[in-house]
C-alpha cells in the first residue's frame, strides 16, 4: 500500500469535488429511481438511501468551503464526464436502473477507497464517510435476483447490459484521470509517469476483477 503522507490541496479539492458532484448525481438519480419504483416499499426505501446520499454530498461541499475552495468550481470538472456516462447508460427500465446502480456504486466506491488508502486520516475518514453503505446493494441484489428467479431469460440481457457499464465507467474514469494530473498523481502515488500509469492499470484491473464478483452475487 501507498503511504498516507498529506495530499496537495489541489489534488484533495480534485477528489472531493469529484466526489461531491457523483454524491449529488447519486441522489437524483435514486430520487429517480423511487418515482419508478411500483411498490410504496420501494419508493420509501430509496428515498431513504436518496437522503442519505444527499447528506454525503453535503459534508463533502461543507469541507471543500472549509478548505477554502468553492464547492461548484470543485465541481465542475467532473460534471462533464460523469454527464457524459449518464448520458450513455440512460437505463431502459426499471431493472437496467437498478442493475446500473448497483454497478455505478460499485465500482465508484472501489475507486475511492483506493484512492483513501493514500490520503491523511482526516481526508480518508471523510472519504469513507461518503461511501458508507446506504443498503443499496442488498435492496438491488434481492430485487434482481428475485426478477430472474421469475424469469431466467433476464439474465443474459441484464449481464450485457452490466458489461456495457463498465467498459462506459472505466473510459469516463480514465479520462478523468488523465485530464486531472494533480488527481492522476494521487491515484497512482507513485513517482515518475511509467510508474504512474503502472500503477492506475493495476488499480483499474482489481476494480474490474472485484465488479465481476458482484455481477455473481446479482446472479448473472
């Protein structure tokens, strides 16, 4: 594991704000996804977890003015390339939009505890604050699992559909990275370029390998 030394404070208001913005998109997306839902339970449950989304977005933004940053000029960076992933994964029902949840969720919050191993432990503490879990995967999981039990042939269009979404995800992601440097070196935390882009590969793969068990748990 990298070391915990302090972060530059342009590459701490990159993470936040990058993280801000996916918080904040993560709740109007739920919001989203409790309208559709067809049972009062379900609307309640994610509007829960919408809430609660919505409160880690506003402790991010609480410590980016702390930090002295402004929290949209934080955000802005990022507001593109996670639209633009939004925008070519607009799910086609109820079921991609869980699934597309689930594998968002995912694979974000892999990201980020990585990308938390590196940092102070006042930073990594809000960090994994943020990325506490809302119950989302558990309600998502036993939503599709029982939907495939009705009707198996699901599964293969919802695998496909979870495959597309990451190949979307890790494009957005490496952009990111690669238009952000100060954000790049602390992903990587590592000296030099050849080792820098090294050490993002390896972590794009264990994102990869670790979303491969969750489409197991979802039964695909």
């Amino acid at each position: 594991m990298a070391g915990t030394d302090a972060a530059p404070a342009d590459a701490l208001t990159d993470l936040f704000g990058l993280l801000a913005y996916a918080e904040l998109v993560a709740f109007f997306n739920l919001s989203g996804d409790a309208e559709r839902a067809s049972s009062l339970a379900d609307k309640a449950a994610l509007g829960e977890m919408a809430v609660t989304e919505f409160g880690h977005f506003r402790a991010l933004h609480d410590e980016l003015t702390r930090r002295g940053a402004v929290p949209e000029q934080a955000m802005e960076p990022f507001v593109a390339p996670l639209d633009a992933f939004h925008a070519r994964t607009a799910p086609a029902d109820w079921l991609e939009s869980l699934v597309k949840a689930y594998v968002g969720d995912g694979l974000a919050a892999d990201f980020y505890r990585a990308v938390a191993e590196r940092l102070e432990p006042q930073a990594r503490a809000l960090v994994l604050e943020a990325l506490a879990d809302t119950g989302h995967a558990d309600f998502v999981v036993s939503r599709v699992r029982a939907a495939i039990e009705a009707d198996p042939s699901r599964a293969g269009r919802l695998a496909l559909w979870a495959r597309r979404l990451v190949g979307e995800a890790l494009a957005q992601a490496h952009r990111v990275v690669a238009e952000r440097p100060s954000l790049a070196k602390l992903v990587a935390g590592a000296d030099g370029e050849s080792g820098r882009q090294g050490d993002i590969g390896r972590m794009f793969a264990q994102i990869t390998d670790a979303h491969d068990q969750r489409l197991a748990a979802l039964g695909l």
